[in-house]
C-alpha cells in the first residue's frame, strides 16, 4: 500500500484525492488498539489543491462492492478512509477530526490516514471511537510512529489514477481549465509540438508516433465507455473490467485514456 500512495502523491503533486480504507489492528489484553496495519484503500476523489470529498452513496456503494467480494481477505478490518495532503505537512484539519468524530461507531474503531509527499512530515494517523461512557475520543500517531513497507507496484494504480482524473476533468468545463494561471488553447492533434528548451533558438521537436485506433468502431467505443462508466459506479471491478478490454480488443483498460474520443 506504500508505493501505492507514492505513486498517487506524485502523479498529483498539487491536488488531493481520497477514498475509503481497510485497516487491521492488534489489541493489547484490555482490547485498545496498539499496533494498526492499511490493508487496502481505493482513490475514488480527485480535489482541488486544498480539500477532496466523496458523496455517501458513492462510497457505500464501493464499500459494499468490495467488502461483498473480499470477505475472507477484510474480515476483522475496520473501515476508515485514507486522503492525502500532497506537499503539506500530514496532520488531520478541524475537518478531518470532524469526520472522525461524525463516522465513529458504537463498537469499535474509525482510522484516518493523511499522507504527504513532504519529508518528515509524511504521515499522520487517527482514529476514533468510543468509550464505556459512549464519549467519543480520538488518538492520533505521527509519522514518528509509521513503518513503509514498499512493494512493486502493481498496473492497477495507474489506472486508478487515469479513473478519478478523467472524472474530475470531465467535471470542469473546458474554459475553466487554466495552465501556469493561463486559459489553455484547445488542443490540435495536427499542430507541430515544440522542444522548450532554449538553446539559441527554439527547437523543433520530433513528433512521437501515437498509436493508431483508427480500427475502434462507434459501437465498440460506446461499449468501452460503458464498462467504465460501470467501473465508476462500484458495479464491475478493475479486473473484471480490465480481462473485457483484454478479450474483447485486445488491450489493457489503461490504454482507453490514450484512445481519443470519437470525431475528435
């Protein structure tokens, strides 16, 4: 799970996602939890550079999805959820504790990682729940307190990643999507690309071959969008998803982001 939020921190330097995570724990002989281990989380929000939220039907629909299909391997995790910071320090906002305190259950335990692409300042860890006196209470661990375990990464973390921006790009208008603070020009697939670096006088580029999907018909690509569109709405996994592209073209789902839309 490690390189896994590496891979996000750095494919999105500047905005924040989120999403649901399991979480196992060890209890010492009086039941607290002394030792707590991420077990899985799933990125289903790209935000902006300062907050990432999910509606609570979005996440309750691939709660259960997963947990329905993962029983053996979640059972005895705790639900949480998982955001990241970027390149701020990993703390847990008012916000955050909010969410701590709204999502405790009456038995057991709430975990909340924030993670951050900063040195020393990489990981903060919460989690609620509450007492005999049904108070709520929150412990918190810095990162201090947080070993990594760095596993190779596998290609579902790409597409993962591919998924929530193509969603989160989907929902901003065109004229509203700015580069360096300037509005973009619509892109030209037949304009000439350039080599920025300055060495005298600007320097043409070599135009890299892209790959050719000229043979994708209109009903394949409706039925590519569509077994996305399920993906997004917890109804299929990346799997399940990925093995259809395999058998039916030929190729991973990774690929259907480089593939442009029809009569573009």
């Amino acid at each position: 799970m490690h390189q896994k939020v590496q891979y996000l921190l750095s494919r999105f330097k500047s905005r924040e996602w989120s999403g649901p995570a399991w979480y196992r724990c060890t209890n010492n002989k009086d039941g607290f939890p002394i030792y707590w281990e991420l077990i899985y989380f799933l990125a289903i929000d790209l935000g902006h550079g300062a907050a990432t939220e999910y509606k609570g039907e979005d996440v309750s629909k691939t709660i259960f999805k997963i947990y329905s299909a993962n029983k053996k391997w979640l059972k005895d995790t705790y639900i949480g959820m998982i955001h990241s910071h970027h390149s701020m320090s990993a703390y847990h906002s008012g916000t955050d504790e909010a969410t701590l305190v709204d999502m405790c259950p009456d038995q057991g335990f709430y975990g909340s990682l924030v993670v951050s692409s900063k040195v020393g300042e990489a990981a903060a860890f919460a989690f609620s729940y509450k007492d005999q006196f049904k108070n709520i209470l929150i412990h918190t661990m810095d990162d201090d307190d947080i070993k990594y375990i760095k596993p190779k990464v596998p290609k579902e973390f790409i597409a993962e990643a591919n998924h929530i921006k193509t969603k989160a790009d989907a929902a901003t208008p065109s004229w509203q999507k700015k580069t360096n603070g300037t509005a973009m020009t619509p892109y030209d697939p037949n304009q000439t690309t350039f080599d920025w670096r300055y060495n005298g006088e600007w320097r043409k580029a070599k135009v890299q071959p892209k790959d050719d999907y000229a043979d994708i018909t209109v009903k394949e690509y409706i039925e590519m969008e569509a077994i996305i569109e399920a993906l997004e709405e917890g109804s299929m996994f990346y799997g399940e998803a990925n093995q259809l592209f395999k058998t039916r073209w030929n190729m991973g789902i990774h690929e259907f982001y480089e593939i442009p839309p029809l009569g573009s």
